[in-house]
C-alpha cells in the first residue's frame, strides 16, 4: 500500500504558497464562492514566516478514494498511476472540489509540532489520497 500520510516539510510549504498565491481575483457572479474561499485560506496564511518555525496551521482535503471499486488497487502500477495524477488544478483554489462525481471541502486543521498527522485527522483509509 502507498501511503501519503507524511509530507517533507519543504513539500507541504511549496504546495501551501503555491495555492495561496494562485487565488484568483473573483468575478462579480463568483461573489459568494470568493468569500467563502477567502474564509477558507485565511484559516491557513501566515504573515511573516520565521525560519526555523513549523506551519502550524493548514487545509486539508480528504479522504479521496484513489479507487471507485474497492477491490481494486492491489496492482502497485495503478497505485503509481492514482498518485501521479492530478484530480484538480492548485492553479485555481476552490473552497469546494468535486472529484470523481464526490465533492470534497478544504478544511482547516491546526496541529503543534513539526508534522501534520492526516490519520488522526481523516481517519484511517486504504487507497485513498489527502492534501494539506
């Protein structure tokens, strides 16, 4: 089984500024879901990053079924395959994500120390993926 429950640190910092900083401006009609997403990052964003210190506050999505059939995934190619790919773009955040037919929210979670355990927050689950 594949497990992504760990991020290196340097990865969950890229992933973060890489959202934050590819919110788009929102149109009049999107006004709503601009707010809302608005809400959603400042749960996440920081002011003045100090070397040295963890991110302690993140989003995080998930549980994302890698598979629709249960059964499935025991070929460790399709797991590859599921993990290579990418299910929505980090170009355009949304608070609310549909993938695969399910919709997903971005949730915040505030933890200490140096690591984000997604376990504790999602729950156990084979084949499945989350974000932070």
């Amino acid at each position: 089984m594949v497990s992504k429950n760990m991020f290196s640190k340097e990865s969950a910092l890229m992933l973060l500024v890489a959202v934050a900083l590819s919110l788009p401006a929102p149109a009049a009609d999107h006004k709503k879901a601009a707010q809302r997403t608005k809400g959603v990052l400042s749960e996440a964003s920081y002011r003045g990053l100090r070397p040295g210190k963890f991110m302690t506050r993140w989003l995080i999505l998930g549980p994302v079924p890698v598979f629709a059939d249960e059964a499935a995934g025991k070929d460790p190619q399709d797991q590859r395959k599921a993990f290579d790919a990418d299910p929505f773009s980090v170009e355009r955040f949304r608070a609310k994500i549909k993938i695969e037919g399910r919709q997903h929210e971005w949730r915040p979670l505030a933890c200490e120390g140096d690591s984000v355990n997604l376990v504790e927050a999602l729950g156990a689950k084979d084949y499945a993926i989350a974000y932070a």
